[in-house]
C-alpha cells in the first residue's frame, strides 16, 4: 500500500555562459515527473491514479540578482496525492466516507531574489 511501482522524474537545467543583458545571464529548466497508480491503504479499492506533471522556470540570473517566470503542472493535470478515511458519524455504526487530497493544479509566477 502507499507505493507506486513506477516512479520517474527527469529534470533539465540550462544556464548560458555569457552575459546577456545588464550583465544578466539566461536560464531555464523542465521538470518533469510520472507516478504509476497506487493503493492508497485506505481499503483494498481505493487506488490513486497515475499521473504526470511538469514544471518550466525561465529568467536571468546575475551575481545579486535573479528574476524568474515560471509555471508549476504546465498542462493542468488533475490529480490525488493522498486518500484518507474520515468518520462522518460521531456514534456507532461510524459511517466513514473516503477522502483524496488533490494535487496542486496550474499555478503561473514571477520571482525576484535580491542578494544583498
């Protein structure tokens, strides 16, 4: 329970050697990750499916500063991290009702680190 078989993850980072502009250098990254189904250990019938997700960052990168655009599940993907019980009823006979926790859909962002 709680263990895919198959997990990969593969990651591409990118960072040009030469100043571009305002004595900026360019940069970039692809992550990118798949987990096969699981059991979720919340009863024999309660699997997780697979799912994949992948993340870009792009900016420019000097010795004190970075600037970064980036977008975090790039195609949306709909997903559950996790599964749980939860008793709706506080008396017997405990009726109980099966929860998933989604994953963390599309998010876009800009990010700047000042090094001072």
């Amino acid at each position: 329970p709680r263990a895919p078989r198959t997990t990969i993850a593969f990651v591409g980072d990118y960072e040009h050697q030469r100043e571009w502009i305002f004595g900026l250098k360019p940069f970039g990254r692809v992550e990118t990750s798949y987990r096969s189904s699981l059991n979720s250990g919340v009863g024999a019938d309660t699997i997780l499916g697979d799912f994949s997700v992948t993340n870009l960052r792009a900016g420019l990168r000097g010795a004190d500063i970075e600037i970064t655009v980036f977008v975090e599940n790039l195609f949306d993907n709909n997903y559950a991290t996790e599964a749980f019980l939860s008793s709706v009823s506080p008396a017997p006979p405990f009726d109980t009702q099966r929860f998933a926790v989604p994953g963390q859909s599309r998010r876009f962002g800009v990010q700047a680190i000042i090094r001072f």
